[in-house]
C-alpha cells in the first residue's frame, strides 16, 4: 500500500514537472522564434515602451507582436522625427502621430485594415504611395509642408480628406471619389483645383485663402450645407444657385459682383460676404432672409473707376452712378475736395453751367437705411481744369466776289471745338459802323477793311479774330462819306504810319495802319469834297477824291 502510495506521488509530480517544462519552452521558444526589431528613432521607440509595452521586448520591436496588435496607435505630441518601424503594425485601424517632427513616412500599404491617418501638426513635404489603403475613411495632413500628393483616386472609401495649411499648387484628381462628404483644402498656394462635379456627396468644401479665380462644378454640388471660400479672387458663384441644402457661405474677401440666389435656402443661417465688390442692390435681397444669424456684408470695395478730365467753360457737368440703378431708397452723400455738398437721394450731381471754381475732387458715398452697417464709396472723379468753352482749331475766308460799290461776298469755313450748336457769326468793323451777323458763316455787302471776327455758340462762349477784306484792285480811289455804306471809306492795306494831305499840303490826319480812313479829319469832322493825297512812310501810295 505504501509503495502504490509512493508511485502516485511520483507520477503526479512527474507531470507537474513536465507541465512546467512545457510552458517554459513555450515562452523561450516563442521569444527565440520571435523577430526583434530596433526603432531607430528614439522618441518612437520611447513611445511604444511607456504607451504599447505589449509590443516591446525589452528596448525592441516585436515584430509578431506589432503585426497582431489591433487597437489604435496613438502617438501624438511625443517628438518623433522617424516614424520608421511602424510598417510592421499592418493590422491597426487608426494611426495618429500628430503634433510632432515628420518630414516624411515610411511606407505602409501593408496596412490594409487602415481606416484612420491622422498626421497633422509636422513637416511633412511628400508622401508613399497610399492607393493600397482600400478602407480608408480620413485622411489628416494639416499644418504640414506638403508640396505635392500622391494619387487620391484608389481611396474610393474616402469621407474626409483634410490637407489645410501645406504649400500644395495643385490637387490630384478627385473624381472617383464620389463618397467623400468632407473637403478641406484651405490655406494652400493652388493655381487651380479640379472639377468637383463627381463629387456629388460633398457636404462641405473648405478652399480658403488659395489664390483661386473659380470653383469648378459648383452647380452638381446640390448637397453642399457649406462652403468656406474667403480670401480668393473669385468673382462669380452663381453654380450655387440651385443649391437649396446650403447652411453656410463664407466668402469674404474675394472679387465677388453679384451672389447666387440664396433666397431659396431655407437652412442658411450664415452668409459672410464682407470685402467683395458688391452693392445694395445684391445685398438687399440677403436681408430680408429670416432665420439668419451671422450676416457680415461690410465693408465692400468702391465702385466706379477713378477719373480725371479737363471740362469746358459753361459747359454742364455730370458725374453719373451705374450701380444700384433699380433701388430708390439709397441716400447718396456728394463731396467736393472732402467738404459736404447736399445729400441727395438720386444719383448724379449734375453741374449746370462749369466755372473756373467748380475744378477739384468730387466723390460720392452711398447708404441706405436698410442696410446701416455698410457705406459704399465711390471712386473720385477729378476735374483738372476748366479751358475755353469753345476753340478756333481754323478759320478761312473765300470771296468769290467782290464789288466797289456792292461789296464783298463772304463765305467763312471753321473748325470748331468744344462749342454748343447753334452758333452766331459776326463781323464787326474797326470803326463805329453797324456789324454784320450771320447764323451759317457767310457774309454779302462787306465793305473793305479790317473786322473783329466773332463766333458764339448756344452758351455764349466765343471766340474773336481779325478778319481783313480787302479792296478790289479795280476800284477808283473815290470815297463818300455821306452816302452809300460800301462807299464810305477807303481800306489803306500798308503797314506804318500813314497821313492824309490836302491839296494845301496840310496833313488833315495822320493814323496807324493798316487801317481804314473813314473821310473824317483829325477832330472827327467830315473832310471837305476835294482830292488828297494818301502817304504811308512817307511815300505817295495813291490818290484819293472825296465827294460830299
């Protein structure tokens, strides 16, 4: 009994020996079979001791282990440089190695489980070919140095893509991507970006502050609840008008000159369009949307262009405003060199009648009650001087005939600028006598002589000339003073100093010339009948009779 008591003994402890055993070199043998890798970059390896020490054997990298871990792998803010290693995690379905010091990252399209790349916050200039990550649902590379992407168009499963804040110039195709819901590209150097019509599931496109003059496929973004685009040079989202689900449009600072139909969005509750180029006319609509809460409209550009221009003389002027010319209810404020002129409630100021005073800077600014927060100005227009309100360019004279006794006929061609039809001619002797008017430039009965040579338009700017009418070469020397009009006086043509002298030799006048000798002596009273003798320079030039 003693002795069968002693074989159980030994048979128990026999197998408890070789359990143990076994489990020994199960461990040992697990550990011997295991392949060990060394993270180079110490932060990493650091990180996985203190947060993932199931994958560590001692200061190394279970390979095994990293392949069969399963939870999520988060390793932000730990001052990693080198992410190298982590390829050997290819069964994690969320890596986050944000906020550190990544200018790159490993390959890793082993990892085929991955649903979630979160890598904002480093430095990151390129990344590994990424089309193998069929399952991928985010992808965060914000805040990054980025200057070119691999190929987008494999990652079919796609919901949000989040590249803001790289130094991308263009953005790879995205046309198979038809389930993504979350574009957020902003802050980013793009000349231009793609056309997001396939994108039909797009519930918000963030493309801020890019550079970009336009927003391809708009119209096919029938989803879209917002759109963040300030800070652009777009100058037109009109594709935005048959979208009815828009909750939100942020599109300040671009170059807009009208807005889509917004009335017909009953869930937008914001609209920020400050900095643009619009006025009240597209802007009224927006405030009588009820239900919104955020609405920044200004301030907006100026309108008009600058301009500078000399005007005439008496001559209106009009300083006109294009914009807003459907709505009366806009107060405009008039300016002259910053002094207030009156306040008016129609556009242009019109000055009737310009004078030398009326030259300066004139500009307008624009209100209107229903939109208190904004005024819009105008651009200055300058009025650099105020000239002659009519000038000669030329003048000439044909006489196609001309009579002793009848006169000359006078036909007068010109060439007016600056007047305003109709015009008045005048020829007005030198002497006393009466002139003589014309409305179309020609003259009859013009006697020989010198004349003032007058031209008047419709607001009585003028111009005066010396016009001279010779005598014809045939005609006597003989003047009547008293009797008919054309035969009163004598044209002397010379230049000088000419007089007149009696037959007593007695010098009865002595005048300038070229002149006209009326038949008068020096005191004004007529001359007496009889001959005389005309000397110019003291030559002899002619006889002359007088007949009373």
């Amino acid at each position: 009994m003693r002795n069968k008591l002693k074989t159980v003994l030994y048979i128990a402890r026999l197998k408890k020996s070789f359990l143990l055993g076994s489990i020994l070199l199960l461990i040992l043998g697990n550990t011997a079979f295991a392949q060990l890798y060394t993270i180079p970059d110490p932060a990493f390896r650091n990180k996985l001791m203190s947060s993932y020490p199931s994958v560590m054997t001692g200061n190394k990298l279970n390979t095994t282990a990293a392949k069969n871990f399963t939870a999520d792998l988060l390793l932000t803010a730990a001052g990693i440089s080198d992410l190298t290693g982590i390829e050997y995690f290819t069964s994690v379905y969320k890596i986050d190695a944000s906020f550190n010091n990544l200018t790159t990252i490993p390959n890793i399209s082993a990892t085929t489980n991955l649903k979630y790349l979160f890598l904002n916050y480093n430095q990151i200039t390129t990344l590994p070919d990424l089309s193998a990550l069929k399952n991928l649902l985010e992808l965060q590379l914000n805040n990054n140095k980025l200057v070119s992407l691999p190929p987008l168009n494999a990652l079919t499963s796609l919901d949000y893509l989040f590249l803001t804040t790289n130094k991308l110039t263009t953005l790879p195709d995205v046309s198979a991507l038809t389930n993504i819901r979350y574009i957020l590209i902003g802050d980013n150097p793009f000349t231009s970006l793609p056309d997001f019509s396939p994108n039909a599931n797009l519930l918000e496109l963030h493309c801020h502050q890019t550079g970009i003059s336009e927003i391809k496929g708009l119209s096919a973004l029938t989803k879209l609840t917002k759109l963040y685009c300030w800070q652009n040079n777009i100058s037109d989202l009109s594709g935005l008008s048959a979208n009815t689900s828009l909750t939100g449009l942020y599109a300040s600072n671009n170059v807009l000159t009208s807005l889509p139909t917004l009335t017909n969005k009953p869930n937008l509750v914001n609209v920020e369009i400050a900095n643009n180029k619009l006025t009240f006319e597209d802007l009224l609509p927006i405030a009588a949307i009820t239900g919104l809460t955020d609405f920044s409209y200004s301030p907006q550009d100026s309108i008009g262009v600058y301009s500078s221009q000399s005007v005439r003389l008496k001559h209106p002027i009009s300083f006109d405003i294009t914009e807003d010319a459907s709505v009366t209810s806009n107060i405009y404020s008039w300016y002259k060199n910053t002094a207030a002129l009156p306040t008016t409630t129609s556009a242009p100021l019109v000055i009737p009648s310009a004078q030398q005073t009326d030259t300066g800077s004139y500009y307008v600014t624009i209100t209107n009650p229903n939109l208190p927060a904004l005024t819009i100005a105008h651009r200055v227009w300058r009025i650099s001087s105020i000239t002659d309100c009519i000038d000669l360019t030329s003048y000439a004279f044909n006489v196609p005939f001309n009579d002793c006794k009848i006169g000359a006929t006078v036909q007068s061609t010109v060439v007016l600028n600056g007047g305003t039809a109709p015009y008045t001619y005048t020829l007005t002797p030198f002497s006393a006598a009466e002139p003589i008017v014309s409305t179309s430039g020609d003259f009859t009965k013009v006697a020989p002589g010198q004349y003032t040579y007058t031209i008047r338009d419709a607001n009585n700017c003028g111009i005066d000339t010396v016009a001279t009418i010779k005598k014809p070469a045939s005609c006597d020397p003989v003047i009547m003073p008293s009797g008919d009009p054309q035969m009163n006086s004598y044209f002397i043509e010379q230049t000088g100093t000419a007089k007149i002298i009696d037959l007593g030799g007695n010098t009865i006048l002595q005048l300038s010339v070229p002149a006209v000798w009326y038949g008068t002596k020096a005191d004004g009273s007529l001359a007496d009948a009889g001959y005389y003798v005309i000397v110019v320079n003291e030559k002899k030039i002619t006889n002359i009779t007088v007949i009373r």
